[in-house]
C-alpha cells in the first residue's frame, strides 16, 4: 500500500469535484422545489417524488 501524502492536486481536484457535485445538486433542488410550486397535483407528486429520490442519494441511502 503506498501511504504517501496526496498531492496538492488530487486535493484541489477532489475538492472542486465535491463542489461542483453541491452546487449542480442545488440548481436541481431550486429547480424541483420551483416546479412543485406549479402545475396539477399529480405534476406535483412527481416533483416531490423526484425532490425525496435527490435528498435520498445524496445521503447515501
């Protein structure tokens, strides 16, 4: 196994990585909750639905 400190690098890379992965989960959460607010009731449910698959993955459940 090779126990070497990361690079600076792999750190950068792996940090703008987890944030563009936070980021591009917001704009899809603001855009599900903006869609929710619209539409007939089982265009809702699908939202809501779709909001609950997000939140779910993200929690790694």
């Amino acid at each position: 196994m090779d126990f070497r400190k990361p690079s600076s690098s792999f750190i950068l890379d792996f940090v703008t990585s987890s944030n563009g992965t936070m980021k591009g989960t917001r704009m899809r959460m603001l855009f599900l909750v903006g869609k929710l607010g619209t539409g007939r009731i089982n265009i809702q449910q699908q939202w809501a639905y779709e909001i609950r698959l997000t939140r779910n993955n993200r929690n790694g459940q």
